[in-house]
C-alpha cells in the first residue's frame, strides 16, 4: 500500500497550516544536517514564518547568527 498524493495548496485552516509548517521545518532542518553530516558540506538555512519569526540552521560556527 502506498502513500496517496496532497495536492499542494495553500492550508486554510490556520491551526493545521501552522502545524505543518512546524513539521515540516523540522524535518527540514533534519535533512540539512543529514546532508551536511553525510557529505561533509557547510550548511545555512533560514526560514521566516509566515509571523514573520525567523528559524536557522547552520552546520558550522563559521556562519553569522543572525539576530
């Protein structure tokens, strides 16, 4: 059995379009620090809410924290 496909839209609900951002970003910020373990490569993401709060990530201390 395998995984049906979402049509990609925007959510209208604000309580369900704000926890899968959540969800989603995470696993975001999981797959880039895969990435950067596996391949051995510096890593930054950022990510603004839709609130406007930002969300980083970086694989190294050579990259800025942005404030």
């Amino acid at each position: 059995m395998s995984r049906q496909k979402i049509q990609i839209k925007k959510i209208d609900n604000t309580a369900a379009r704000q926890v899968t951002s959540s969800k989603r970003r995470r696993g975001l910020f999981k797959k880039a620090q895969e990435l950067s373990t596996l391949c051995d490569a510096e890593i930054a993401h950022i990510v603004f809410s839709a609130a406007g709060k930002l969300f980083e990530y970086s694989s190294s201390s050579w990259f800025p924290k942005i404030t």
